[in-house]
C-alpha cells in the first residue's frame, strides 16, 4: 500500500511523555513485557519534540476537518515530568490547536504524585485536563502487584490521591478508574473497593497476555480452538468470564446507576446494534496513534507484548507526518473491520461483539499472520457475551410483556 494513500484520520493521541515510572508493576506491559524499547528512549520527551508533535496534531486536525482531537498523557509515569514542565506542554498543544479543534486532554497516571507534589493539580486544572487513576481494587489485591521499585505497597498513597481528587475542588477532572482483572481477588468486593473512591467511571482490563505468553490462569491455552466457542458449557474453562460475570450481574442488578463500567456499556451497545468507542470489543476502526519520547510514531502501546518491536512503524516526528502514518500498512490492518479478522472470528456469530479483542491478544507466533487468529481471552469473551445478551434479552421480554399488559 503506498504511504500516501488516505485513511481514516487520527483523533487520539497518545503521548509518552515520561519513559519511567514510580512503580514496579509485576504485569506492566511496558517494562515486564517482550519489548523492551524503553531502555534506549530519553527519559522525558524534549521539549523540541512536543513542539513539533504539537504542530503536526494541528496540521493533520486542520487537514481532516476534526471539530475536537484528544490527546492523552501517558508513560511510563507521566507526572514524574514535575508541574512546570507539564505546564509548558499542555500551552505548547493548546497554542497549536487554538482557532484549530478543540482539544480535550487526559492523564493516565498512578496517582502518587498528586499528593506528593501539590503544584501538579492547579496546572491540570487551568488546562481542563481529566485524570484517570489506576487502582487493583482491595488494599490487598492492589498491593499484591502495583508496588514501589522497594517492594512497598501503593495503594495507600493511591487512595490518598484518590481522595483528594474525588472529595476537594478538582473533583470535575476525576475522570474514572482503571483496574486491572486479577481471578485471584473476590470480584464483588473489588467492585465495592473501586465504588467506594465514587468513580464516573470504571475501566476493567483483562491482563495483557497473547498465546505465546498467556496471562494468568490460562497457562493451559497453547493453541487457539479449532472453531468459535459453542453456546452453553465451554469447552475451556473461562476464570475471566466467570470473574466479570459476577461483577456485571451486581453493577447491572443494582436498584440504581452505580457508576459506569465501560467493557460491560460497550458491549451492551454492541449487542443493540450499536458502535463502540473501543479497542476491546467491537469492530470501529481504530483511531489512535502513539508517539514515544524520542519522537517515534507507534501503534497502540499494548502491542509491546507480542514481541520487540512490534509496535513500530519506522516513522517520527521529524521526518514524517500523521498523514503518512495513518496510511501505513500496520494502521490499515485495525481499520478493515470484519474483513480484518481471521476466518474463525469471521464464522463466529459474536464477532461484530467480539471483534476478535484485543488486537495484541491476538498474538500467535505460529499463525500466518501472527495477529490473524482470535484472541487468547476467545472462551472468556464468548461467555461474556452470552451472558450479557442473555441479561439483555430477558429483560426486553419482560419489558414487552409489562408493555402488552399495560394495553
């Protein structure tokens, strides 16, 4: 395919602006995973190289006509970069996109340096950016995986952070929650511990895992199936479905909206004929571009756990544009839809649900291509479906039936 060709333009971009973190997070996808690229990339992006990201968001928002693009900040830990940086950053972006598109900017972080840098919140607040907070649920559960490089715990200093955010002035930039599923923890009492911090929204995220490396509990998985998983009792045993099953049915059977949980809204619109606004599930082409700290333009992080360099596309800031990125090969691949899924996802009666997952779960080094398969979750997210759409389902019918005996 030639460079130059058009494709769907970017609206979200993601930013690695601080190439190191605060924690040690035992299933990061950055610094546990295959590729290991961060050891060689500067600490912190140069301010040069925010310069000219900057333009080049402006150029290719100006091109494609966007009313609005977003722009995430990410790492990494992105806070380390201190509030004065941060401050020049975010005026340097909205400088280039002023009279341009409106621009909404996020934070992904852990949370820590919000309190113990207190200069952080009032620059985030001048600039409207929204902070999305990673907490494991439990003291426990959180605790067993997301510690500091010295072994201590972090979910004190998290809910410290969490607190000061969700109950003081800057409560309207409380974005949500991101929780990583750990089979291990109680599902319904993780789900208490999140809605206890009074999250507008949840993020569950299944551990990044592929059939060469499979995540937790599903170690048993060295081949994909032979054909899409049947209705009823799984043929593989499916701990991650069991898991959000019973966290759907308490967050769904709830007398009143608790919060948002995303993966279970997204498919439930998915399995209403609606669209998706996510990488996880469904088939809306993907939108998002990266660009690392030294410049190079990337695929989806997530990809950093198939193999090194997998996320790469050979392009930067410096020599390329967003329009010569978004018509790279490796970008077309997410944008196909159906047609971009393997034969068995495409057989499969969930895949406009589905959509084959997460593109990096997808990862099989003994397929031909090594991304053409379903993903290592395939069991998991079949029952998942099913047993949303059986939910859904049964109250349509009641609701038609309380309709017929209304008349």
């Amino acid at each position: 395919m030639p460079m130059h060709a058009t494709r769907l333009p970017f609206r979200q971009f993601l930013l690695k602006i601080h190439s190191r973190c605060n924690l040690a997070c035992d299933y990061c996808y950055m610094y546990e995973a295959a590729d290991q690229s961060w050891r060689d990339r500067p600490r912190r992006m140069a301010p040069g190289t925010v310069l000219k990201t900057a333009a080049l968001i402006a150029e290719h928002a100006r091109e494609h006509g966007l009313p609005e693009v977003n722009v995430v900040l990410h790492g990494g830990e992105p806070l380390l970069v201190g509030p004065e940086y941060l401050a020049t950053l975010l005026q340097t972006l909205t400088g280039a996109l002023d009279g341009v598109a409106r621009l909404r900017v996020t934070v992904q972080t852990n949370g820590i340096r919000l309190v113990e840098d207190p200069g952080l919140l009032p620059v985030l607040d001048r600039y409207d950016a929204r902070i999305g907070i990673s907490l494991d649920g439990t003291a426990a559960s959180h605790d067993r995986h997301r510690r500091r490089p010295d072994g201590r715990g972090s979910h004190a200093d998290t809910a410290r952070a969490l607190r000061a955010l969700a109950d003081g002035p800057y409560r309207r930039l409380y974005a949500g929650l991101l929780c990583v599923v750990d089979t291990a923890a109680d599902p319904v009492e993780t789900y208490e511990s999140l809605l206890a911090f009074a999250p507008r929204r949840i993020d569950l995220l299944l551990p990044h895992g592929t059939w060469q490396t499979p995540p937790p509990g599903l170690g048993d998985r060295s081949s994909p199936p032979a054909q899409p998983p049947a209705r009823g009792a799984p043929t593989r045993p499916t701990p991650y479905a069991d898991w959000l099953r019973t966290v759907f049915d308490r967050w769904y059977g709830a007398p009143r909206r608790e919060t948002g949980i995303r993966l279970f809204e997204e498919i439930m619109a998915l399995l209403l004929g609606g669209t998706s606004r996510s990488e996880a599930v469904g088939l809306t082409p993907v939108d998002i571009v990266v660009v690392e700290t030294d410049g190079t333009i990337e695929q989806t992080d997530s990809l950093k756990v198939a193999h090194p360099g997998a996320p790469g596309t050979g392009l930067d800031v410096f020599r390329n544009t967003f329009a010569e990125a978004a018509a790279h090969p490796a970008f077309h691949a997410r944008q196909r839809g159906l047609a971009g899924l393997g034969p068995l996802c495409r057989s499969c009666a969930r895949a406009a649900v589905c959509g084959g997952g997460l593109y990096a779960h997808r990862y099989d080094p003994g397929a031909d291509p090594a991304f053409s398969g379903p993903s290592i979750y395939c069991h998991d997210l079949a029952a998942l479906i099913d047993h949303i759409g059986d939910r859904l389902r049964h109250d349509v019918a009641e609701l038609a039936a309380a309709r017929g005996e209304a008349r």
